[in-house]
C-alpha cells in the first residue's frame, strides 16, 4: 500500500505507550498507517495501525471503536488462523491505534498454487472464519491480499483490528474505503444490509481464483467488475480446470449465489470442501481414468499376443489329399529297390496295406516266345470291393507308372528257360 497524503508520517524511534518503539512504516490506505514496532516488554516485533486522523475528531466514532476492542481481542484469539490483536489505545491527541502480531510470510495474492495446496488454504481460512462468525463477528473486506501464508503453509487473516469497524454506523462519512471490487457481495455493492453471507461471497470469489487462477468476474474498470458481480454468472470451474471435485465446484457455485439467504453457511462450506478435498477423483476425472486404463490394456494384450505369435515356429499348413478313383494295379513288374550290382529276385506282389484289403497283382502268363515284340501287357480292373461299415475312406494310391525294366527282366526270364 501507498503512503497516504499530507505527510502523515510517524518518526522512527516514537515511543508509544512506553512500550512500543517505531522501527519503519509498512503501509496505509483508507482506514490508517501501518507501521513495524518493537515490543520493549517482550523483545518480540508487532505491528500497530493507527486508525485515520478523523476518528480523533469525531468523537462518537473513536469511541465507538474503543467500545468494541474488548470483543475484538477475545475474537482474534480464538483461532490460529487469525492473526490476534493484542491491545488497542489511544495516542497523546486521542488518535485510536492497535497492537497486532506480526504476521510474516507471502500475501496470499502473490502466491500461485496448485489443486491440492489451494484446497489446504481454503480450509484453513474457511475454519478461522467460521470462528469469527461463531462470535459474532462480519470480516466484511475478505480477499486474497489479507491473507498471508506462512512458512509453515498455514494462513493468517489479517485485519482483525477492524472488524466490526466498517459497519459502525458512526464512522459513515468519516472513512471513505474502495474494497477490491472482485471480492464484493452484491449486497455490499447495493448498500444493502450486510450479514455474514457476504464473507462466505468473497470467500467463494477468493476459492475460485485459487482453483482457476483468475477471479470469477474480471474487467477493464472498477464498474464494470460491479456490473458482472450483479447481473452475470461466472465461468463454470470445470471449463478452466478440469481435476476440480464436483463438491467443491458446487459449494463455490452455491458461495456466489447473488441472493445472501441462497448461500450456505461456512459450516456446509467446509463439509463440501472437505469431502472433495478427500475424494479419491472427481467424476470426470475417474471416467478419463477408467478409459485409459482400458485403453492401455488393449495395447498391452495385442502386444502379448503380436509376441507370442512372432515367438512360434512357422510350421506349413498340411494340404489336404484331393480323393482320386481307385485303380488296379499295372500287372506289370515293379523296379527293384535293391542295387543294381545285386542280382534282382524273382518279382514278387506284394500284399496291399490294412485296412482295407486291396487285390494283389495278378502276375500276367507268359505268352510263347517273342518274335517281332515283347508281350502286350494288360490292365485288369477286378470289382472294387465294399468298404467296411464306419471305415474311414483312404483316397486311392495313384497308379503305377510304366516300368520299361520290368520288360527287360521279362525278356531274361524267358530267354533262360529251355
């Protein structure tokens, strides 16, 4: 935050209330400066506001603030999360001030996260906010750049020290702020009675930016952000990030409803919350899942199965034996099988192989000697006899080729007789 104008300026090393010591200055807007102090009594570094110089002038409104202190520090103890007020007084010209503890870390507005980081911060602020509630108190100015998360990862909310302050109707006109117009109720815009349904607005405006990066209504000037927050609905969660749980998408859905009495209370926002931030996979998420999963098996199993195939031998398919009719055999001598060094035996026919009996060749009867030619050989084809009953059918063997040894063996035969 900027300086604010005509000068005010603390020096450093002011001494207030003989305690706290001015180290620098840390900011200052609309409702006062921030400066860094140290703690003489404890030695430890704390930060005091000191509330805008009006106040000191209206007297109903600083004490109006004075009145409300006492609540104020039991409240800001009542959760880690909430950064605590320690005291509130008043300088020497009865200018109000608190004493705050210093909250180191990163503001919230700076820091990008993920799913899972920004669902721990959401539970985190949403629990100290349900306590500020539970006693009685509106943040009313909830938004990213009032929450500072620590090096440990847990949050602090700050201003604490003005809670309740904003609505007190004796600072109206004394104290003219500009909340960061993303984060505003429509009723806040409106002027409308405020209740705690517009911390659970900004809470839900400030879990959307955490989920989607951006806030939920964005535009090139202040009044057009306020125009969207009243007439427009913004950009369903999944369009932007699709591994959001459906509980959380509906409890931020429900927080930025534009009627206050339609928006649930922190304690439902939590339970949505927290059921989402301990699902297993958002319905979409678990139907990708699934798909892939199985499409991922299939891949493997044809691998498997291209492997296998590719490990078998090659073995030919055998060709099935084409049935050929049955024919005698040539009465005719078959070749020898022996060397032709052996003197060949007289031929012989030998018998047809079982099953089925087949007719052993009829050895021809020599005719008278041979003049001119050797014998004419004749084919005898006898009756085929009846296969047997449930005998399987054995195709035919092919008939025997014509053997011009078997006439040579003949014409020797008969040559030797007398």
């Amino acid at each position: 935050m900027s300086r604010i104008a005509r000068g005010e300026q603390f020096p450093i090393g002011l001494l207030v209330r003989s305690r706290y010591r001015i180290v620098s200055e840390l900011g200052a807007g609309a409702y006062g400066t921030v400066c860094l102090a140290n703690d003489e009594s404890t030695g430890h570094r704390v930060a005091i506001r000191f509330l805008p110089r009006k106040l000191a002038e209206t007297p109903d409104a600083a004490q109006a603030v004075l009145r409300m202190a006492r609540s104020i520090v039991a409240a800001s103890s009542a959760h880690p999360g909430l950064t605590r007020v320690l005291e509130f007084g008043e300088v020497d010209n009865g200018r109000p001030f608190a004493v705050m503890e210093l909250a180191e870390g990163r503001r919230l507005s700076e820091m990008p996260l993920d799913v899972a980081a920004g669902m721990r911060v959401a539970l985190d602020l949403g629990g100290a906010v349900e306590t500020l509630h539970n006693m009685g108190f509106i943040h009313s100015a909830l938004c990213p750049h009032n929450i500072v998360v620590l090096e440990d990862g847990r949050i602090k909310l700050l201003d604490l020290e003005l809670v309740g302050l904003r609505d007190l109707r004796e600072i109206e006109g004394v104290i003219a702020a500009e909340p960061p117009a993303e984060y505003l109720s429509p009723e806040q815009i409106l002027k409308a009675p405020v209740s705690e349904k517009a911390d659970i607005y900004a809470f839900g405006a400030i879990l959307y930016e955490l989920l989607c990066g951006v806030p939920p209504f964005e535009a090139a000037t202040r009044e057009a952000v306020l125009a969207k927050q009243l007439k427009e609905a913004p950009v369903p969660i999944h369009r932007r990030r699709n591994n959001v749980p459906g509980s959380v998408e509906r409890a931020v859905t429900l927080a930025l409803h534009k009627q206050p009495e339609s928006r649930p209370l922190m304690g439902d926002m939590l339970n949505l919350l927290w059921t989402g931030a301990h699902s297993p996979a958002s319905p979409r998420r678990r139907v990708a899942v699934i798909v892939g999963s199985v499409a991922l098996a299939a891949v493997a199993a044809g691998a498997v199965t291209w492997g296998v195939l590719a490990l078998s031998p090659w073995a030919p398919a055998v060709p099935v034996p084409t049935a050929v009719p049955w024919q005698a055999p040539v009465s005719a001598r078959p070749r020898s099988p022996v060397p032709a060094t052996e003197t060949r035996p007289a031929p012989t026919v030998a018998p047809a192989p079982p099953p089925v009996a087949r007719p052993a060749a009829a050895r021809a009867t020599p005719p008278p000697a041979p003049t001119l030619a050797p014998p004419r050989v004749e084919r005898r084809e006898p009756p085929r006899p009846a296969p047997a009953v449930d005998a399987p059918e054995r195709p035919a063997p092919a008939p025997a080729a014509y053997d011009p040894g078997a006439v040579i063996d003949w014409l020797l035969n008969s040559s030797s007789r007398p």
